[in-house]
DNA sequence: TTGTATGCGTTATCAG
DNA sequence: CTGATAACGCATACAA
C-alpha cells in the first residue's frame, strides 16, 4: 500500500490535519515542521494529487486549443507559444492539457464546455480566434476562465493577449521604405479577419507616414497561407508595377517568392520581399533561430499569466498588446 | 450547489451505485437504465472527473514529452505526432498532457518521475530518445507505464515505436542511383546514435544492392540539424567528388542546400539532393503537404494505442516498426 | 498552534 | 439486477 498523509502523521506523532498545514505552507510551529519534513522525506510520501483535486475540486490542468494551422509547417506559432505557457504553468504547479482541434467550432466548443464541466480543465487559453461570439459567450455563461490570442469582439468581456502585429507590418514596410521603395505590393490575408485589417493598416500607415500614395492596386487578397501567397503573387506579377512586395506574413512571403523564381525575378535584385509574422522575420529560411526571445513565447507567458490571474479573480478580465521587434535578415537570396 | 450522482439517484428512485452502472455500461435492467438516463438529461448531470478519478485511482492523462528539437522550426516532428497521440487518447477518454523538455536529463527524470508518484499521469510517450538507460531503470523501477519512440538499448525491456527509417533512407538513395548517381555523398548524424547508424546502413545497402562500392570519403558526419548539413556540405563541396547527396534528415538537407546554392551550385541540374524524414519529404519547402497520412502521425497512433495496451496490461512490452514512404518533389529547384 | 470530525462524489464490495 | 455501505486521501471548519 502507498504511504498516505496519515502515515506521515503516525510516524510524526502529529494529526493528518497537521501535515496538511506543512504541505500547503500554512502557519505551523517551527518545530513540528521540521519534524513532519523529515518524516515525509524518510516515508518517500508523494503526496496523491487525485485526492488533493478532489478535496479542493481544483484539476490543476489548464487547456490549450491546438489550431489546426499549427499542422502546416509554416505555422511555428503554437510550440513557441506552448513553451511560454508551460513554464508559466509548471511555476504554478499546473499542468498543461492539449485541446484537439475537432474541425468544428460546434464540436470544440462542446468539448471545452463538456471538460470544464467534468472538472477536468480549470481554464483555457484558446489560440483559435475564429470561434464565433457566440461560442464565446456560451463559454462565458459556464463561467469559464478563458484566455484568448488574438483579437475579439470588443463587446465580448474576455481576457486577451495578441502580438502588436500592425505594427509589425508598419516596420516591414517602412524597412521597405528606407530602401527607397515606392511601389510596395501588400500580400493580405482574408479582410473580414480583424488581424488582416490590422496589418493592412499598419501597411496603410507606414506610406502615409512618409507621404506615399496608397494605391489600391497594390493590394491583393488571397488566404494566408503559402498557396494563398503563390496565387497572389502570381496575379500581380504580370504587370510588374512594383518594386517591393510586404506579405501579410512570412506563408504568404515564401509563397511570393516561389512565384518571383518561377518567372525568373531575382529576389532582392529585382523585387524586395518581406514578410512578417509573430516569430521573428524569417523563420521558415532560417530554421536555426533561437526563439526564446521572440514574441510568441512572451505571448504564451503572458497568456497563461493572465489565465492563473482569472483562476484566482474570476472578474479580473485585461488585455495586453505585446510589442513586436523587426528582424531583417538575408536568406536564400531573400529578404524575408 | 452542482448536481451529484445522489440527486439523480434520487430522482430516478435508485441507488447511487446504480446510476454509477449506468454511467459506466455495467448490467442495468434495460428500463432502469432508461429512466435513470433521461434524469441525467433532465438534471444536466456532468459526473465529477476529479471524483471518478480519486476512487479509481486513475487520472485519465498521459503525458507527452515534447523534444526541445521541436523548437526549432524544422522539426515538425512533434505536432503531427500529437495529433495522433490525441486521436486515440480521446478514444479512450483519456486527455494528453504535455511534459516540458527542462534541459537537463536529471530534470526530466525527475519532474516524470514525480508527476507519476502523485497519480497525476498515468503513463508517457517519451520523444526523447536521448535518455540514457540509467533514466529508462529508473522509470521501471517505479513501474511507470511507458513507450519510447525511436531505439532504446535491446536489453531495456520498454515498448518502442519507430519509423523504418533505413528504409527510408534506402529509399531515398536508391531514387538517386536510379537517376544515374553513383557518387552519392552521405550527409551523416552522429554515428552514436542507433537512428543514425540505421540510416547509415539503409544508404549502404542501398549502394550494395547496386553493386556500387561505398566509398568512406562520401560519408560526412556532423550534428543532424540544418547547421550540421551546412558544415558537413561546405567541408564536401570543394573537392566536389560527387554528383549528388543524401543526407540524414531534412534539416541537414536544407543546410546542405544553403552551402550548394552559396557557391552557385544549381540544385537538382548539378547536383541531385535527396533528403529523408519521419514526415513526407521536403516538409519544409512543401509547406502545404496535408499531414494526415504521414509516417509520424500513424507513429503518434500507434504510441498512444500502445501506451493503453501497457495502461490495461502492464506486462505487455512490444515493439512497432512503421514502414515509410519515398515522397519525391520538386521544389524550390531542388529535389528533397 | 494543533487535533477532531466531517465532507468531497464516485466506485467497489458484498449482501439481498 | 439492485442497494447499503465502506473506502479513497486530503482539506477545512471548528474546537481545544
């Protein structure tokens, strides 16, 4: 049989209810502290986590949402961002439980709700931010405490936590810019997204800032993604009235360029790219990077910090926009 | 106050023990069973996890250790694997949680060790084949059910799944003889590796099955990242004997590739390249590959599925080697 | 500061 | 097939 707290308490000659006090910190006479340390060192006693959850309905496991974007290749994001939030949870002796991506935001949300009830999961940091309001506030109505990255619904009372990434786009095309580029294609995402806008304004800025016409020809829209990129490329290339392109992100970028090489256009010789994304400018050209630094793996601090936050004050809802850095770098003939 | 098993009990006119059958498919009267369903339905009954897992002793997790090489932006490794790990954990009711790579060994060990002693995991994948057999004793010792993937010393009796990746590698060598290469040069990982020695040897037969003589000077060892690839190809590249290379993984592959390019080499015309991985070949450049039916994916199945044989079985040790698939593309000019 | 008693919600045992 | 009851290991009032 395993060594319990009353074998402790036994062998200490105190009462279970006084190793429980040493366990959890809570004010004990020096003395018998020590006392009930040594025991506990000398037994091996572990104390069991199933009974400590069940007597204080706390799980100790928080949940994170996979993306099912974090299955393509270019999409880095969700490991970085898992090491930031597991050193922030392993500091506060939790857990951290991966959430599958189902396909469906009603069977996801289903699964999140249906975990929260079992008591399986004390909170979430949710890095799908295409769930729908409503979803959202059904998560709410079970008083779920809930991180998400990325941007909501302003109406929508949860906690957020999202890379500044408009400015992010505004450095790369400045960076542009200061090459005495004129004519920048913008590679965007989707528009109905709040990050697209986002970016698209940060792009928008920057020429205003050095006063640069903003040309809506110069702007194409197709999905993030590495074929969404291709394709937008592809469409603008023939008439070639650009000098530079700035991509929605680095997908997007290496799109381009595959289909800058496919017509023989030198990059940066001919057309200036760049890209930029929440891990550091280049990523996917260059794979050695250390990432410790970059902004996701803050993000994922920040996040879990905001959710152990919640855990403890179920009212205390904040949001937080992190900086972004510009990395400029030459890769594979690119700049990205 | 949260509904309980005794509220449903009650309003079924049942015993407590008897709704506990019901929820877990034991023999109920068909009627009984009815009735005590549709109360659970009327009450919103959610059976209390943490509950169901003090009494049973179960903490329906399995932990996962994620690889620091997943944090680098080649490896790809991890995530294709948990989903498949998470597919067959959610089968069972089980939740996959994931254990932080902490650097040191003795760290790891411990924090396994420790998570398991509290009842809080009850088993682990382990994707981190560097463990020494002093670390997989101590595991034993403690009964901790385990599967490893990748090699671990013969006489280590832990279940194991891996990829058939000499094989591969086979493969992939013989894809360039078949082009007409016989001066294929052989980008190696450390040789103390099993993994490393196997792949060494599916190039080998490869070349043998041909009828083509190894030549020692075509193997370059180095560390199996993209950096390694760079080295090891700059350090070939000058007196250029070769007209094509594979190299261990696609992390050296693509570093190959970088020190090819930067001395004007064009990749596939003057020298084929040919790397292999656990997922579909040319992951990076192919960032849009569906992941679904790689290698790895079927490899997280089969972990997770092996892992539950050992949870039901605890004397039940086996081992899977997965057969891989030669995926060529072109792409970005190179073959990979 | 410490001990006693009780409760947490479920499963398991063993009668009936 | 069903029900009463003990047990799981810890936390927490409350009393001492």
């Amino acid at each position: 049989m395993r060594v319990t707290i009353k074998d402790v308490a036994k062998l200490a000659s105190v009462s279970p209810a006084t190793v429980s006090k040493v366990l959890n910190n809570k004010p004990v006479k020096q003395e018998t502290g020590q006392r009930v340390k040594e025991v506990i060192k000398k037994l091996d006693y572990h104390p069991n986590l199933l009974a400590k959850s069940f007597a204080r309905k706390i799980s100790y496991h928080i949940g994170v949402t996979v993306s099912t974007g974090a299955l393509t290749p270019v999409d880095q994001f969700f490991l970085i961002f898992l090491q930031g939030v597991m050193e922030v949870a392993t500091a506060n002796t939790y857990s951290v439980s991966i959430v599958p991506a189902l396909g469906s935001e009603q069977e996801e949300e289903n699964l999140i709700k249906e975990m929260f009830r079992k008591n399986m999961i004390d909170g979430y940091i949710l890095t799908n931010p295409y769930y729908s309001p409503r979803t959202f506030l059904e998560f709410l109505k079970l008083d779920i405490p809930l991180v998400v990255t990325g941007r909501v619904q302003e109406s929508i009372p949860i906690s957020t936590v999202d890379a500044n990434s408009a400015e992010g786009i505004y450095l790369a095309t400045s960076h542009l810019i200061e090459l005495g580029h004129e004519r920048i294609l913008f590679l965007s995402g989707p528009k109905q997204y709040f990050v697209c806008e986002d970016r698209l304004n940060g792009y928008l800025s920057a020429l205003r800032a050095r006063k640069i016409k903003p040309d809506g020809k110069l702007i194409i829209e197709d999905d993030f993604t590495f074929e969404g990129g291709y394709r937008a490329a592809r469409r603008a290339i023939d008439d070639l009235d650009f000098t530079a392109i700035c991509a929605y992100n680095d997908a997007m970028a290496i799109g381009a360029l595959k289909a800058l090489q496919e017509k023989g256009i030198k990059v940066p010789r001919q057309v200036s790219l760049v890209g930029y994304d929440d891990l550091p400018i280049g990523t996917m050209l260059q794979p050695m990077l250390t990432t410790v630094h970059s902004p996701i793996y803050q993000l994922g601090k920040e996040a879990a910090k905001m959710l152990f936050a919640n855990l403890k004050d179920r009212d205390n809802i904040d949001d937080l926009i992190l900086p972004v850095k510009l990395i400029v770098r030459e890769s594979c003939g690119a700049v990205l």
